[in-house]
C-alpha cells in the first residue's frame, strides 16, 4: 500500500479503488493539540480540494481538503469521539475518512513520500 501526499498536508492511502484519507504529521505538529474534527457526510461525493472538514486545535482550526473526487463511504467516529488521535496516531487511528475513488487518474498528481518530506520541510 502506497501512501499519497497533497500540498494541503493530506495523506491517502488506496486500496481497492477506496482511499483513506488523513492529515500528516506535519499538519498535526502545526495545529498542535487537536480539540474538535468536522467530518464530511457518508455518502456525499465532493471534488478535488473541496472543504471535507474542519480540524480545530488550541492553536487554531484548519480546513481538510478532498485529495480525489469520490464519494465518502465512512467517516472515523473514533476520531470524532477522541479527536486526540489526529495527533497520537495522524497516520493510523487518527485517520479521517474514506472514499471511493471517482478518477484514480488524480492520483497521479499527488506527492509520494520523499517528494512530500522535501516539500514539507519548506513550508
């Protein structure tokens, strides 16, 4: 399994034609203590940076991006009963939600790992 990047600080994964997507560690280290995540609605289809949710933490409060275009298939409500594991486990149990991929062809305009640790040790 291949983990993606975007220039938003998202993270997915994809298996199956699904995607799990998450906020990196990069994000979590600069939001801080995560307080409170907004998640996108099962079944709703979004777009390619459209808003999918909000994380807010002590510092501040961000919006999380659709990496892809798809339809949301499930939502992480461990996440939103202890919004904490987006800062413990960003890349695990903090996930956020998955989708069912739209165009995989977008895929081929995200970051893989070594592109994405160059890029986020410039911003």
């Amino acid at each position: 399994m291949t983990i993606q990047y975007t220039p938003d600080h998202e993270w997915l994964s994809v298996e199956g034609g699904i995607a799990t997507v998450g906020i990196t560690h990069h994000a979590q280290d600069a939001l801080g203590d995560v307080v409170f995540v907004d998640l996108p609605t099962v079944g709703s289809t979004l777009g390619v940076k459209d808003v999918a949710g909000v994380v807010e933490s002590v510092k501040a409060a961000a919006d999380v991006y659709m990496p892809v275009t798809g339809e949301i298939t499930e939502v992480n409500e461990a996440l939103r009963a202890d919004p904490s594991l987006a800062n413990t486990d960003p890349m695990g149990a903090g996930w956020f939600f998955k989708v069912k991929l739209s165009n995989p062809a977008e895929l081929d305009g995200l970051m893989n790992e070594t592109s994405y640790t160059a890029f986020s040790a410039n911003a």
